[in-house]
C-alpha cells in the first residue's frame, strides 16, 4: 500500500495548516506546485506513516503472541525481546518524524506571508588590519657548521 493512502496521525493538523485533504497536498507538492513547506511536509508525512505502521505491525504481532488462548509453550522470550527491539526502533522514528514536522509547521510563514528577503548589512568603518612587520633578516637562518 502507498503510502499516501497511509493515514498519519498528523493528517488532521496538515490539513488543517495548508487547508486541504491529504490527496490534493500530495499532487501539488508532486507538481512542483506547492511551497519547500509543503514538500517537505509531505516527505515528513511519508516517512511518518511509514514508521506508524510498523509500530502498529509489531504492537500487533505482540499481541497476537501474548493472546488469552494462545498455548504457553509457543512463547518465545527471544521473538519477545526482538520485537521489543523493533518497537523501540519504530517508536523513535515515529517520534523523531513528528518532532521534525512539527518544527516544520510550527516555523514555516503563516499562509499568504512572503519570505521577506535577507538583507546583508556591511559594517559602518572598515576594519583596519594589523600591518605586517617584517622579520630580521637572520630569523630563521640555518646556523653555519663549525
């Protein structure tokens, strides 16, 4: 499955920041329509979705071995501790994708607001360099042999 047909728990937030359904913010920042904002929230979005799932992969694989009618003997501490290593890894890539696109929307211009250029300043007196002086003339001379 796509994952632009993947739903991320931050579908409502971008939908609401760029005021249109996930679909539509998917085809214009493939377009090459859309702002660096909105592309890299899609990218974001992405991998979030991706990293989303394979919590949910493993959360349920977990459950599914720790179930009520599940004979004991099938337990296997190792698939445990592996999953859990795996559950570990996915939560900090999920969690690591949603603070980099929160800090995303959370920086990116308010809709309607041009970036406004950067303008380079030079200093008001020029900055006097040290003027050279000049070694004596016998600094660094090889010694003449006896």
């Amino acid at each position: 499955m796509s994952v632009r047909l993947k739903s991320s728990t931050s579908d409502g937030r971008l939908e609401q920041v760029f005021d249109a359904p996930i679909a539509d913010l998917y085809a214009t920042a493939t377009r090459g329509d859309g702002s660096a904002a909105l592309t890299r929230a899609m990218e974001l979005r992405s991998f979030l979705a991706l990293a989303e799932g394979q919590v949910a992969r493993v959360r349920d694989r977990v459950r599914q071995a720790m179930a009520a009618e599940r004979d004991m003997d099938e337990l296997s501490a190792g698939d445990l501790r592996l999953d859990a290593q795996w559950l570990e890894a996915a939560l900090d890539a999920r969690n690591g994708y949603r603070a980099a696109l929160d800090d995303l929307l959370r920086t990116m211009p308010a809709a309607g607001q041009q970036p406004r250029p950067v303008r380079m300043t030079q200093p008001a007196a020029p900055i006097a360099r040290p003027t050279a002086v000049p070694a004596p003339q016998r600094a660094g001379a090889a010694r003449a042999r006896p």
